[in-house]
C-alpha cells in the first residue's frame, strides 16, 4: 500500500501514527531489482505491471536510509524517496505492508545488499593496498616471524618401538633380540661376511625342501584320512 502527500518528519523521524493508513493511495507490487552493482526499489501495477515508481538505493558510499528509511512506530511502514528518470526529481512517499513477513523479507533484503556494498569496499581497499605494495607505495606488512615466537615440535621417539617389540613376547631371546635391535638402531644387524671368489655357498634348507609325507598307506592302499596333503585340513575342525 502506497500513501502520497506525506507530512515531513518531526526531530524524531517519520510515525505512521500520523499518517491515516486507512486512506492508502494504491496496491502495488514492491520488488527489489538488481542491476549490476547497484538496486532499486520498483514499485509497479499488481495486474497490468506497469510501472509506478522507482526508489534508487545509493552505492557511494551514502546511508541506504537516505531511500529507504523505516518509521519509528511500525515495522511495517516505510518512506521511499522516488527519482523520476527523465527529470530527476524526487518525492517521498509512505510504503506499508499488510503482513509483517513481507514487510521482514523487505528488510532482509535491503541489509544483504548493505552488506555487499560493505564487502565490495572491503575488496577495492585491499586491492588498492596490493597495487601500492607493488608500485613501492605505501607501508609493506612483515608477515616474517618474530625473533620471540617459539613454535613447538614433538617428534615421535624410538623408546615407543622399543616398548612395542618388547611386548609381543615376555619369555624367549627373540624378544630381548628384537629390543635390543630397537634400541641399538641397525648398526646392531651383523650380516655374515661374503664367500671367497671361487667357492660355492650351500643351499640353505628351506620348509618345502623338507621330505613329505607318504600319500599312501603301509599296505599300499588307499591313503589315510589323516595322512592326506590338505592345506585346508587344519580349517576342517574348526
């Protein structure tokens, strides 16, 4: 609901007490349009779309409330200040909402483009900053640590490897070997030393050159149920 013929604003601001809201000048449909960088509010005819007004928000810099600027009284009532294009004059109009969640979403939307003006100014003052770096303008950031800045390391020790082959096995020598190999580092492993030129070195024995079983019985028969090569014996009992 749009009203026309507003009174001007006390020291206190805009009060849509003192308006007569019963007395609403037109229903239009209220968008907000983006363009570019920059976002207007239109307001335009709910059945034919044609459009009524037009509210600029401003992009330098200038608080949105000087287009956009919420009564005191009522979250629901606005004041826009609309631009003619073709002759750039304003006027000030009062905008109200008949629900309070589209009046909530209108709102919403003005403090996201607040923020994006925020964020674009952000960005262009460090990129004005990067380019004085570069041309050797400007004051250049040390980001180099300080001579008093102690960054702690902890690095893994070998007394945990030790511990751990230590525990696979409390009786035997091949845990107390193993250990001391841990703690020794390899200058513990002691390899045999090389065979002369000229000598051959003994096959070393290995469990599938150990001699078989017989796959028969004594009599020559059939082969016993125990004495049968299976590799899955040992799973078949289980």
């Amino acid at each position: 609901m749009v009203g026309v013929g507003l009174p001007p604003a006390g020291t206190g601001g805009h009060r849509a007490d003192k308006w007569d809201v019963d007395k609403w000048f037109k229903a239009l449909k209220v968008e907000l349009i983006a363009i570019d960088d920059s976002m207007l509010v239109r307001l335009s005819d709910q059945e034919s779309a044609e459009l009524f007004a037009e509210c600029p928000l401003p992009d330098d810099g200038t608080p949105l409330t000087t287009a956009v600027e919420p009564v005191v009284d009522s979250s629901r009532y606005f004041v826009l200040r609309v631009v003619d294009k073709e002759t750039t004059k304003h006027a000030f109009i009062g905008l109200g909402f008949r629900e309070r969640t589209d009046a909530s979403g209108f709102t919403t939307g003005l403090d996201e483009y607040r923020k994006y003006l925020l964020r674009k100014k952000e960005a262009e003052a460090m990129k004005a900053e990067h380019e004085a770096q570069e041309n050797g303008e400007g004051e250049r950031r040390d980001y180099s640590l300080k001579s008093n800045i102690v960054i702690p390391l902890k690095i893994g020790s070998m007394k945990r490897d030790t511990e751990a082959v230590a525990s696979t096995s409390s009786n035997g020598s091949s845990a107390s070997a193993g250990a001391d190999v841990a703690t020794q580092g390899v200058a513990a492993l002691r390899l045999a030393p090389p065979p002369p030129p000229g000598q051959k070195v003994a096959p070393t024995a290995t469990a599938t050159d150990a001699p078989k079983p017989a796959l028969t019985a004594a009599g020559g028969g059939a082969p016993a149920a125990g004495d049968a090569d299976d590799e899955w014996g040992d799973f078949a009992t289980a």
